[in-house]
C-alpha cells in the first residue's frame, strides 16, 4: 500500500469516526427542530441551544417534578410517556399524557413560581431540560437566539390564553346566571 493511498484511507476513517460520534449530536438538533420553540432557529443556534440543555433517563413511575415546587426547568421528551396530574386530597386528576416531541414545564423559564401540577413518567423516558438559568446566560452570550426563544415562548403562551378565553366565552346561559 503506498504512502498516499494510506494517508488519504486513514483521513476517511477518521472523518467517518468524527461523524459518527457526532450523530447524537446531530440527532438532537434534528429533534430540537421539530420543537415549537426551536423551529425557527439555525442550524448554529438549535446547536448552541442544544449545548446548553441536560439530557436525563426517567424510570417508569418516577417523578420529574412535584406540584408546589419553583419551576426551573422546561423539559422535551425525547423518548417515553410523562402524565401530567393534580393530585387533590384522596384524588388524581390526569390532565394530559405526553409523548416523544412534546414539551412541558415551560412557563419555568419565565420565572421561578410553583409547579401547578405533577409531571411523572408513566413508562422509562428520556428528556432534555432546559433550566432558566441557563436560558438567562444564552440571552448574554447569544441574544438573539435566546431572542427567538423567549418569542415563540410567548407566541405559544399566547395561543393558549386565547384557547382558553374562548373555552370560557362558550358558558352556558345557566353558567352565566350563576356568575351575575
């Protein structure tokens, strides 16, 4: 084998190395691009967001967060199912299941007030957190990534203030005698 043909094959394996331990890197810009918040980032700022997040392993039954503790962190499952519940005396409320993509615990990255309810994982999920400190020192470093954070957070706080607001213009007449 000469010099050359050695030279230009050990640079191939080790781009291929290069690459390959780079996949979990790049599968989760690729993930983080399916996320509301992130859709509308670069490939160079979804990776400096992406540096910024931890990843995690929940087991099945195990609790993300509790009701009543501050917020820090909003979390994107990669992989699992988390129930979303408010537990109120002898009883559990199931407010939602979420899956693979979806994000919760969000409105932790705008201040630090107590959790509204339970996040638990109901089989073993993997997730990425992103903690509001963290958002903060992006908003330092890179303003305009944070930027487009802190806005397709408010779009999306904004979409559901309106849901919302028209769930309560539906009342009914007998709902609207009980509030005069």
């Amino acid at each position: 084998m000469s010099a050359r043909k050695f030279a230009a094959d050990k640079l191939l394996w080790e781009t291929l190395g290069r690459w390959k331990r780079l996949s979990p890197e790049l599968d989760r810009i690729q993930f983080l691009k399916t996320v509301p918040f992130f859709d509308r980032l670069s490939k160079r700022q979804l990776k400096t967001a992406s540096d910024i997040m931890f990843e995690r392993t929940y087991e099945t039954n195990e609790c993300i967060f509790e009701e009543g503790q501050p917020g820090a962190a909003m979390f994107l499952i990669l992989d699992g199912k988390v129930a979303i519940e408010i537990c109120r005396e002898a009883s559990t409320t199931r407010l939602a299941v979420l899956e693979g993509g979806a994000f919760f615990g969000e409105m932790a990255l705008l201040d630090d007030t107590p959790r509204s309810a339970n996040a638990r994982a109901l089989e073993r999920t993997r997730a990425l957190a992103l903690y509001r400190n963290d958002l903060n020192g992006l908003r330092r470093r890179h303003a305009r990534t944070a930027c487009q954070i802190y806005r397709s957070l408010a779009t999306m706080i904004a979409d559901r203030l309106r849901a919302t607001n028209e769930l309560v213009q539906m009342k009914t007449p007998a709902d609207a005698s009980v509030l005069e």
